[in-house]
C-alpha cells in the first residue's frame, strides 16, 4: 500500500518537530485504529482510545523527554507575587501572561512573523517540575512550530531579553496532555531567552534532503496538532509542507529525491483530506483526495477517504464502486467491508424512498398504506365493474333500439 510504512523522524538535533522539542506526536498504530480506516499490516497497540480520529500517515512518538527534579526560578516567582502589574496580557483575557526576567536590547531587535530564531527554553508545571529543557531551539516564528504559547510571545521578546511565560493549557497540550510528563489541562511556566533571529533560508537554494527534511518537519507538527483534535492549525501545517514541497528550485534533486519529495506530498494531501473530513469541510476534502490519486492512482486510504466524503454528501452511487476499488486493492480490509455494507444499505433505503416519492407524486398515496396490493395497477385504470356494467347498460340499449325499430 503507498506510503503506508512507518519512517524514522528527520530533522537536525534543536530545531523544532525534532524528538527534543515540544511537539510530541502519536503513535501510528493507535491512530490507525481509527474508524475511517485501518491499516492492517501495522502492530497495533492498546495504550488509549483513539477511535474517532483517522489515521495519519507516518505518526510517530519521540523518545521519553528527561525529567529534571531543578525548581524554577525563584527570582521569577518572588518577582511575579510582589509586583503582578509587571506581568503583560498577551491575549487580553488572562490565559497567557509574559514577564520579563532581564531586559533585552530594544524593541528594534523583536523578531518578526517568517524568520527562524533560536531560544533557550525550559518549561515546568505548576509544581515546579521540569518538563522541558532545550538550550537552543530553532523554529519558524509563525508557522505553529511549537506550542502556541511560544509562537504568540516570543514576537514580543527583545534579543537578549530573558522572560517568564505563563500560559493556561489552551495554548500548550490542551486537554490531551502528553503522556507521560504533561497531564491533561496543566497549565506551564516557560522561562524564555531570545537568542537569535534570521531570515529563513530561500526555499529554491535548498538542496533536496534540506527540502525533504523541512516538509516533513511541518507535516510532524500538522500531525501534533490533529492528535490535539485542532483540526483548522493541522490544516495550517500541512499547507506549509505542500508548499515547501511544490516551490520552485534552483537546485538538481535526484530521482531517489524526487520520489522521497513526491511521497511526503502524498502523505501530506491524505492527512490534509482526513483534518478537513472532521472540519465537514467536504469539497476540500474531495479535492485532497483526487491530488493523491492523480499521483498515486491506486492509494487506498485516498480512495477510501473519497468514499468517505462523497458518502457524507449523499452520493451512494459514485461511492460505492470507489470503496469497492479500495477492497479490491486490500480484501482482507475490514473497514471498507463495514463502510462498504453499510453504504450499500443506505443505497438501497435512499432508492426506496426515491420510488415512494415519486408514487405520490403521481397521486396515488395509498400505495403506501398497502405496499402488496394492486402494485401494478396504475392511477389512471378504470375498475373492472364499472366497465362490464358500461357495456351491459350500451349492449341493453342498442337491443331496445332494434327490437323498437323492428316493430315499427
């Protein structure tokens, strides 16, 4: 099956959608026991339920975070409790709140939106525990690299500016948490230090592993974000991957990378298809769906997917032979057999209620009432006792006339 298999992360060691960041993501065999599709051939684990959510392509979950027992700085929270007037509302509603610890060098020096910057982070829980400690993450500003919470202040920051970040779990791990260091709505105090901030490089100077590598790192975090069930940043992601992916390139990639590019893309447009099937976003969906199988014209989770949508839009009838396609490819699938079935169904009740319709329509409502008598009688047919007695009445008649004229 296309680009079914399960990949090792890329990416270079500090920069953001690596296993040292805060973006962790599933596990591809939970996430492949969705409802909307199965894949087979992958172990399956039972850590969490995870049935609604269909499956991604290449999920993967970075090694275990390591834990540090060291307590924020108490300088920070000595400062926070004496003087909360220092403290910035971000967002204007109390969830997300920045202090700065040491002062940078002027507002001249804050980063932009498009530019990659390098930060020193640490991230605790209320309780003082270390989740997190990264000495020199790299991300772009903007693009939802990393937890919302850092996407949305460090814009604020200074170069050289030292800052403390709280921020409720809505703009972090949500109510999912990330097992096992987060638990589930925990909100975290980052402490910040802007390091440096350049331009991103120019897309067509990339070579093709640099390409690969960056496509892939925002597909990761699109991924990130469809485990959180934010379904509208995950579509965000998936866009940037694509395009990364189709820009222009002043650079010879090989054939092996220019397949390698060309199966990142599929993935892509498959998860881009399934964030947008949960958006009920059906149209953008479709079109997903028919750029993978315009690449890739027998990939299963796009068929299935395609079935998917047009099976929500009511079409049982172009639906069905695309989800027997899909079983063709993969017999042994019991989720297209399930979805097959009950599309089949649903087919069958939508023409039945089609026939009723037009039965009415005709004016001969009744036939509803009693669907195994006279089915074939039409609403025009006369009975067949008025039409003997017509005749009799016209036969009688036509014998008095002549018995009359006879005697005459």
């Amino acid at each position: 099956m296309a680009s079914s298999g399960e990949e090792p992360r890329s990416g270079s060691p500090g920069r953001a959608g690596t296993g040292t960041e805060l973006s962790p993501t599933a596990d591809a065999a939970q996430l492949d026991m969705g409802e909307d599709f199965e894949v087979l051939e992958e172990e399956e684990e039972e850590e969490e339920d995870l049935s609604e959510l269909p499956p991604l392509e290449d999920m993967s979950r970075p090694p275990a975070l390591p834990r540090d027992d060291a307590q924020p700085s108490e300088q920070g929270r000595e400062e926070a409790a004496e003087d909360p007037q220092e403290w910035l509302d971000v967002l204007g509603n109390g969830l997300l709140k920045k202090k700065t610890l040491v002062p940078g060098q002027g507002v001249d020096t804050r980063p932009h939106k498009g530019q990659d910057v390098t930060i020193r982070l640490k991230a605790m829980l209320e309780d003082g525990s270390v989740v997190e400690e990264n000495p020199a993450l790299t991300f772009t500003l903007g693009d939802c690299d990393v937890l919302q919470a850092l996407d949305l202040c460090v814009q604020l920051l200074e170069m050289g500016e030292t800052a403390l970040i709280v921020s409720d779990a809505k703009y972090c791990y949500g109510a999912q948490g990330r097992s096992p260091d987060v638990p589930p709505n925990a909100t975290l105090t980052l402490e910040v230090e802007l390091l440096a901030a350049q331009d991103a490089p120019d897309l067509e100077l990339l070579s093709g592993k640099e390409k690969i590598e960056l496509a892939n790192r925002k597909r990761e975090r699109g991924n990130f974000f469809y485990q959180q069930a934010d379904y509208v940043l995950a579509i965000n992601s998936y866009d940037i991957a694509l395009k990364v992916i189709g820009s222009s390139s002043k650079v010879d990639f090989s054939s092996e990378e220019e397949a390698e590019l060309l199966d990142v893309k599929v993935k892509c447009l498959n998860n881009l298809a399934a964030s947008q099937l949960k958006l009920d976003h059906y149209e953008a969906a479709l079109k997903s769906c028919n750029l993978v199988l315009e690449h890739q014209p027998g990939n299963i989770k796009a068929l299935f997917r395609k079935g998917k949508v047009l099976a929500q839009q009511g079409e049982y009838r172009d639906a069905i032979p695309i989800l027997k396609a899909a079983l063709k490819l993969e017999p042994s699938n019991k989720t297209i057999h399930a979805e097959l079935s009950k599309l089949v169904k649903k087919h069958a009740d939508q023409k039945n209620m089609e026939t009723e319709m037009y039965r009415k329509m005709l004016g001969n409502p009744s036939t509803a009432g009693a669907p195994g008598k006279c089915k074939d009688k039409l609403p025009w047919s006369i009975p067949w006792k008025w039409l003997f007695g017509a005749t009799a009445i016209a036969l009688g008649g036509v014998a008095l006339s002549v018995v009359i004229a006879a005697r005459n």
